[in-house]
C-alpha cells in the first residue's frame, strides 16, 4: 500500500521521458552542471586498526562536458567537488579503571574527481553510462585514489539547447586516511544542460 505513490510518480517519469519532443542524441556537443546526493553502500566498516568507521551520505558538484562520437555514442570528460563524511568511533581506556570511554568525532572528505568516459543513448533520451578516473585529495582526511562509476539516465529536453538530466549512478573508489579500503556510493545526479 504504501509503494503505491511510488509506482505512480514512476509511470508519470516515465511517460514524460518518454513523450518529450526533443532527441537527446545526435551530434550536439554540451555541457552540463549540477549536483548530486551521495548514499554510501559501506556504511558501516572497520579499519585496519579496529576502529570503526561509519560513512555517512554526502553531496557533489559537477561539470561534464559531452562529445559525440557518433549519433548514439558520446564521449565524456567530467570534473566537480565531492564531499562525504564519517563518524570515527575510538575507544580510549582508562589505566585505572578499566573504563571504556566513547570519542566521537565527524570527519569530512573533500576529493576532485576528474573522469572520463562514454555515454550510450539507447533511445530517444535515455542512456546508459560508463567512466573512470582519478579522484584528488583536496583536504588531509581525503586520499588521491582511483575511481569508476556506472549508471543510468534520461535527459528531459526544455527547449532546442537546454535540458535536465537525471541519473543515478554506482560509483567505486574513494579512499580517506580512516579507511584505507574503496568505497562503494550510489549519487542521484540532477544537471542542467546547454547543448550548442
């Protein structure tokens, strides 16, 4: 009963996308800028040293530019700000007492990321992605580490240069001085678009 909402704004989505005027694909370059809201798969994880770390969800900037190939297939090149946050939990004792004491703090990871990829439009305004890249270290709790990312999208056109993309896409990768493993991410994207 209470998925029933969220099949409805689904169908009307997807009717929308699908009933739009506008082609996203042919051989337009653009440039798109937007945000994303950044959900952590690894939420709850422990270092090498025993501590645990919880990621906590985020937000990013971007700024892709999008060459074409060909009409269905487009190059990109993508850039932005990404910034996440954890809460480190330590456990301090105390010689005498034996006492365990609770220290949380809040880190904050701030990466550049800059990617590059491909862009498939498999219908009218809907496509399926694919990049990789670097991800540098802007702040001293963040790594310089190696990132790929895939996902899936449409562009709702809003005139004959301008659009709204929205995508959601599974990114791997992301590496802070607390954890030295890759962090998994899902990041809901929603960009302007100028097609020239």
């Amino acid at each position: 009963m209470t998925n029933k909402p969220i099949r409805i704004t689904f169908i009307l989505l997807f009717t929308v996308f699908s009933f739009a005027a506008k082609a996203q694909r042919g051989k337009q370059t653009s440039l798109s800028i937007g945000s994303g809201i950044i959900a952590p798969l690894n939420m709850n994880n422990r270092n090498d040293s025993g501590t645990d770390i919880n990621i906590n969800s985020g937000f990013s900037i971007n700024l892709t530019m999008e060459k074409p190939i060909t009409e269905t297939l487009h190059f990109t090149a993508a850039t932005g700000l990404v910034f996440t946050e954890s809460n480190a939990d330590y456990l301090f004792s105390s010689s005498s007492s034996n006492v365990f004491y609770d220290n949380s703090y809040h880190n904050l990871y701030v990466y550049l990321p800059v990617t590059a990829g491909l862009k498939y439009y498999w219908a009218k305004h809907f496509y399926v992605n694919a990049e990789a890249g670097s991800a540098f270290s802007i702040n001293s709790r963040a790594r310089t580490s190696f990132i790929y990312a895939g996902g899936a999208g449409a562009v709702v056109p809003i005139g004959p240069h301008h659009g709204l993309d929205f995508g959601l896409q599974f990114e791997r990768g992301y590496k802070n001085t607390d954890y030295d493993h890759a962090i998994s991410q899902l990041v809901l994207n929603v960009a302007y678009k100028y097609r020239f």
